[in-house]
C-alpha cells in the first residue's frame, strides 16, 4: 500500500470514530428527552451499551491496529445495525431519528466505493421497506401507498447517488494531482519525490520477502557539451531521448525516474547484481548507438552508470543509493561510457 492511499485511509477512520460517537451522542440525547416515545427503553438502553463497546473494543483495542478499507465497511455495517435498531424502537419509518442512515450512506459513498456503498444502500432499503409494513398491515397492500413511500425514501437514492459522483470526481482530481505533483515535467518519468517512495516501498517488500533488487544510477556524458554548442533546446530534447531509450530497455516492473538535470535512476525489481550489470550495459550500448539530427549535424551522447544491489551489507534506502552514485562517479572517472558495480 502506498504511503499516500495509507495517509488517507487513517483519515478516514479518524472520521468515521468521530461518526460513530456522534451517532451514540444524538440517539443518547433523543433518549433522555421528556417527550420522545421509546417501545422498550432498556432495549434501547442495551443496544447502546452494546454498540458503545463494540466501537470501543473495535476501535481502541490492539486487535485491529491496521487500517484497512474491509476494517471500515465492518465499522458503517455496525452502524447501520444500531440505527435500525433504534428506528424500531422510535417509531418505524416515523421515527426522528431514521435520517441518520444519512450519515452511513455519505460516509460511504465517499470513502468506500461503489459497490460497498450500493449493497449498504440495499440493506437500508430492505431496512425502510420492512419498517414500513405496518402502512400495508393498517390499509393492505396497494401501488399508491407504496408508491408514496418509494417517494418518501427517494432522497436517499438521490444523496447515495450524488455523494458517488462527487466521490469519483473528487477520486480522479487527487489522482491527477498526485501524477503531476510526482511526474518530471520534460521527459514524463517519475520525479525524485516519486522515487524516493517507490524505493522505500521495494525496500520494505525486499526486507520482509528477502528478494533482492538493484540500483542504476545513470548520468548522460555529453549533455553540457551539446547545451553549449546546440543550445538548451537541443538538451532538452537530448535527455528527452536518453530517457526514451532507457525506458524501452527496462521491464515495465521497473522503475525508472529523471534524478535531476541529466541524471536518471531506476528500480530493476527483484533483480541480482549479475542480471543488473547485463540491463547496464544493454542500456549503455543503446544509448550510446542513438542520435538524432538537429540543424544538419548528429547529436548524441554516451551514458555512465553505477550499480547497486539490496544485501545484508547494503539493506537501507540510502546505503544502496549512496552505494550506486559511488559506482557512477568511478564510471565517470574511468572515462566515462562504462558501468562500474
């Protein structure tokens, strides 16, 4: 799981921890009001004892520290049961308090997807509509009378409905920002931040499975030769190119990514050191065989790169890729075009 969909999953659950005691706060309220008319008020005094320690022991236990989305649904599952509970205690579909499956189908719809939002909404249907059979037992059976209380029950379709598609805007927004806040704007590779997460992610899967991945840190050789005799432009579209051939020599499980100026690093996932120097040199021999023209004359550039393997000796993030830029700058010191491990 990525640290961001992680970060939003706790903030989810803080929310719904918040709903839940809300939930319990105005059901409370509602039953230590003079007027309010209650069926069994110790059923309705033991069905919030219950749901207040399951929330507790659900919630603050140590049984449940990992939050998950299925570890959610259980929690506005629960909730569902306690409202109905207290509807069928408060007057059916009359009840005051029935506008609170609101809050379930809201919370749901923009936290849980579709289909879990659907099927909650199908229970609270069922829900509404068995309630309801007291208007069939007092007038039988009729189109009219259920039509009225299809009429009466439509806001909820219209707010599931709504919160979904507001849901899935908002969905695709964070998804678009977080692409552009972690995508290289010249060449569309992943950008250093994006890395840097990538990396910490293989490295957790490396640790806990002991499979190992290697490193490339790679460094154009010519690209302050081709600046100053072509221009920036040209540069540009140097790295533009180097970027393209390294993409296309990688596996699409790879990770690859511009480190800055001309400088790129990839992720060969769940690759030892052998099979990473045998990807280096392909590398390097592609990019040292690509040129492209630019005001008659051929432009291109040779490529160092330094290799780094995930082991017992170098087993953190920034021991491998201390150990890679080492390995490159030995490249470079070795005339440059070669890969050094």
């Amino acid at each position: 799981m990525s640290i961001t969909a992680l970060s939003e999953l706790k903030g989810f659950s803080r929310t719904i921890a918040e709903l839940e005691w809300l939930l319990l706060v105005l059901v409370l309220l509602y039953y230590v009001t003079p007027t309010t008319d209650i069926l069994d008020q110790w059923n309705m005094l033991l069905a919030m004892a219950i749901y207040a320690v399951f929330v507790i022991s659900f919630r603050y236990s140590k049984l449940f520290t990992r939050e998950t989305q299925w570890k959610l649904a259980v929690e506005t599952w629960a909730i569902i049961f306690f409202i109905t509970w207290c509807v069928y205690q408060t007057g059916g579909i009359d009840s005051p308090l029935i506008n609170l499956y609101l809050l379930v189908i809201i919370f749901s719809a923009l936290t849980l997807g579709k289909i879990v939002t659907l099927l909650e909404f199908a229970l609270i249907s069922a829900v509404y509509f068995y309630l309801a059979q007291s208007s069939f037992d007092q007038d039988g059976y009729s189109v009219l009378n259920f039509s009225e209380m299809a009429m009466a029950f439509a806001p909820y379709l219209l707010v599931a409905y709504l919160t979904s598609l507001l849901a899935a805007d908002l969905k695709n927004a964070r998804v678009g920002l977080e692409q552009l806040s972690g995508t290289d704007e010249l060449t569309g590779l992943k950008n250093r931040r994006a890395f840097n997460n990538a990396l910490e992610a293989e490295t957790r899967k490396a640790v806990r499975y002991d499979r190992p991945f290697s490193i490339l840190m790679m460094d154009s050789d010519d690209l302050k030769t081709v600046n100053d005799e072509f221009g920036h432009a040209v540069g540009d579209k140097l790295i533009i190119t180097i970027a393209q051939v390294v993409q296309e020599s990688l596996r699409k499980t790879d990770v690859l990514a511009r480190y800055g100026g001309d400088e790129f690093v990839a992720i060969l996932t769940e690759t030892p050191e052998d099979e990473a120097i045998e990807a280096a040199e392909r590398i390097r021999a592609s990019v040292e065989n690509t040129s492209f023209s630019s005001k008659g004359k051929r432009v291109s550039s040779t490529i160092s790169i330094g290799v780094s393997c995930f082991s017992r000796d170098v087993n953190e993030e920034d021991g491998i890729m201390a150990l890679a830029d080492k390995k490159l700058y030995e490249s470079k010191r070795k005339g440059k075009n070669s890969v050094s491990h």
